[in-house]
C-alpha cells in the first residue's frame, strides 16, 4: 500500500516551511535514513531523511514552493512490488492545521532535536501519523488492527510484521466530539494592510516580502509582549578592574590565539549569578515554574533579516576561554544559518549587547520561556564619586534586567542583578 511522506516538523515552533530541494526523483529507491530534502525552516536549512525504505512513486510538491504546512504529503513512498499505478488511492490530504507549539515543561534535550529531525514518534494521538512498514499496514488493515495501539520495535519506533503477531483485531476509539468554534481572532494592533497601502498611495516604495525567520520574530515577540508581565531593573557597573584584568588575561593567552571580550566575561558573570540566585534560574512553564539546575544562558546574535539567540550550556562550569570559543563558533554558525535547533533553543536568560553600536542603554523584549533577559549597554568614561567621596572618572556600563514577573518578583530579580554586578565588579573572583 503506497505511504505518504509527510512535511516534517523539524523544530518545536516550526508550522511551515520551504521544499528547498529534492534529493531523490521519482522511480529513485531508498532505504531508511537516506536523505530526501533540504527543507528551509524559520531559522534554518535542514536535511529531511526516509523512515522506511522503498521507491519514490511520486513528488506532491515541486522543489522551491513555500509556505508548505507540516503533516501536508509531499511524496508518495510505494513498497518495491509497487508501481505508480497504485498510487491512484492516494490523494495528498488537505493540508494539517498548525502543530501546537511544544509543552513548555518538557526539557530540550539533543536527542530531543535529534527526533525531531526525523518524523514524529511512531504514534501519537490526535490524528498524527503512525509509522509503520508497507507490509505492517496491509497486515493491519487486513485483520482490522489499530496500529495506535501497537508498540513498534523498527528502527525510530517504527512498527513492523513482528510487532503484529498474536495481536487481535480491536475497536478504535470513539472519535472525540467536535470541538467548540474558536472564538474570532483578536483584531491586529494598528491598521489593516490594505488601510496602510492606501496611505502610501501615490509615494515610493518597495514591498519587502516576510521570509520565515521574520513571521517567526513578529509573532513571537507580539506574544511576548502581549502576555509577559515585563518589569525592568537598572544598574550601572564600573568596568575598570574587568578592563585591567581583561588585559592582563589577553596578555598571557595571546601564545594561544585567545582574546577575550568583555561579552564573555558578561556571559560568565551571569551564568555564576544564576548558580548564586538558583531561584531566578527558572522558565515560565504554562501551569507551573521550572527552576533549572545548570546556567544555560541564550546570547543574540544580529544576523541578516534577523537574529538567532544560541545558547551557551552549563556556562557557569566553563572556563572563559572556552566560552569565548564557543560563542565564536556559535555566532560564525548563526550567521551563515548552519545552526541546529539545539543550538539555539532551551536556556532560562538571555543577554542582548548592544553596546558595540554605540547604544548606553535599551529595554530589551523577554524570549518565552525565559525568565528575563539583560540589555547590556556600551561601556562609557562618566565622572563617578569613589567610596572616600573623591570625584573621579571610571567607565561605566548601563545594564537593564527585562524579568517575567510570573517568574520572578521585585526583590528576587534585585538579588540577580547584585549578582550579576559583583561578579563583573571583581571579576577576578569569578575564577575562583
């Protein structure tokens, strides 16, 4: 019986995406794990590989066509006595809605994303495809088995001849009752497109169309700011004896080809912050808090069209060195779109620098699910009152704490951001 490949979801957030290329044509036999497709997602480009093994019997959707919903069949898997005949019963499904994004709560593991680089678990409820062999579902539809009700043992779960044996026939389940209508959609903030065109009438312009990446950003940061309580704290921090140490450092490590900057030191400080202040290393999780155990702290990297936020794991247990490399590679990553999903998902805090372009400070929006997120302005000389009451001059850096306030109260985000200042104040006693 001919099998549909369906449009797989190849991270949490991902709804739809773009059939790059085809890696195999019609009439082509592969075996599981060969791959298929390169699909480009909102963030990246990834390779799409077979569950079972057959021939390609027929593409559904032409290389290059966007927009294609995960779950839509865009080919046709026949078994090896198939031929293109048999696919005459097989008309591609209409479309699935949109997967609902992942359960908060759940920890984002690398087996986690290694899974979702190939086809959803073997059988899930709510009308997911099951994966079974060619030969597993005849059998099946033969002796009226529910293959939801079977375990599979292939390779990914996959249910095969022998998961059947001495398995009767049972009734499904009794479809659940229809859901109640969804109420209408929430007006859009601001006018409608075809209000803002008006508007423009008659003016030039150039239409910049929405790639993935861009819908991903608009409509994670509206919700964000539409469902995050935000509050915002603000320090400044005296960077000169980071500075002198930064250079002493960079002195001794030039024979290795290391340099640190002052965002690596950054990010360290607030790793050790969240191992000092455990209660503010948490994510907002729907129903509950999660309070994590390592400091996996996210950092933006500005890219074309957007930004990626990869994250750095159990930061607090690295060496500075070793983070700046990481972040080196990481960022490199980002930038060319070679980033894992991974790579840049998971993590309780963020930072965002900006300090680079010149900007002293900015209020920076929180990414669900973390808990906040630090705005890191540039490092400016200002006339400060040293502890005697003497005026001096220092170099000073303006930092602001986003917090979810569901996550994290007043007084603790305080006690995170003490931290987070002492730790860059006396840097020195962040190697200790």
């Amino acid at each position: 019986m001919p099998t549909e490949i369906l449009m797989p979801a190849l991270s949490p957030t991902m709804e739809e995406g773009t059939l790059a290329k085809w890696l195999v044509k019609e009439g082509d036999s592969v075996s599981s794990g060969d791959l298929l497709a390169e699909i480009e997602t909102d963030k990246a480009t990834m390779e799409f590989e077979a569950v079972d093994d057959g021939v390609i019997g027929k593409l559904l959707v032409a290389e290059g066509s966007e927009g294609v919903k995960v779950n839509t069949p865009i080919a046709v898997l026949l078994e090896e006595s198939e031929s293109a005949s048999d696919i005459g019963g097989t008309a591609p499904a209409a479309p699935a809605a949109a997967a609902p994004a992942p359960t908060p709560a759940k920890a984002e593991t690398p087996a986690a994303v290694t899974a979702a680089r190939a086809p959803a678990a073997p059988h899930a409820a709510g009308g997911d495809r099951i994966f079974a062999s060619p030969l597993a579902r005849r059998i099946a539809a033969e002796k009226g088995i529910d293959l939801s009700q079977v375990q599979g043992s292939g390779p990914r779960g996959r249910i095969v001849k022998a998961d059947l044996e001495g398995v009767r026939a049972a009734p499904k389940p009794a479809a659940a009752a229809p859901a109640p209508a969804a109420a209408p959609a929430a007006a859009h903030a601001g006018p409608s497109t075809e209000a803002v065109l008006k508007m423009y009438e008659g003016r030039a312009y150039e239409e910049v169309p929405l790639d993935g990446m861009r819908k991903t950003i608009a409509a994670r940061l509206t919700e964000a700011k539409q469902t995050i309580p935000h509050f915002y704290l603000r320090r400044d921090i005296r960077l000169d004896a980071l500075l002198a140490f930064r250079g002493q450092l960079n002195k001794q490590l030039e024979s290795r080809g290391v340099k640190l900057s002052v965002n690596d030191f950054i990010i360290k400080a607030c790793a050790l912050a969240l191992q000092q202040v455990p209660a503010a290393n948490a994510v907002w999780a729907g129903d509950r808090v999660l309070q994590l155990k390592p400091s996996d702290v996210a950092v933006a990297v500005a890219i074309e069209g957007g930004l990626f936020t990869p994250v750095l794991k159990d930061a607090e247990s690295k060496t500075l060195s070793a983070l700046s490399a990481e972040m080196k590679d990481l960022a490199a990553r980002a930038r060319d779109r070679k980033l894992a999903p991974h790579e840049y998902q998971g993590g309780s805090f963020a930072i965002s620098n900006l300090g680079m372009f010149g900007i002293d400070n900015f209020d920076a929006v929180i990414n669900p699910p973390h808990g906040a997120i630090l705005a890191v302005g540039a490092g400016v000389k200002k006339p400060v009152v040293d502890a005697e009451g003497q005026l001096s001059v220092a170099t000073v850096m303006s930092v602001t704490l986003s917090v979810d306030h569901r996550v994290i109260d007043g007084a603790l985000g305080a006690q995170l951001l003490q931290a987070i200042v002492e730790n860059l104040e006396n840097p020195m006693a962040m190697l200790a």
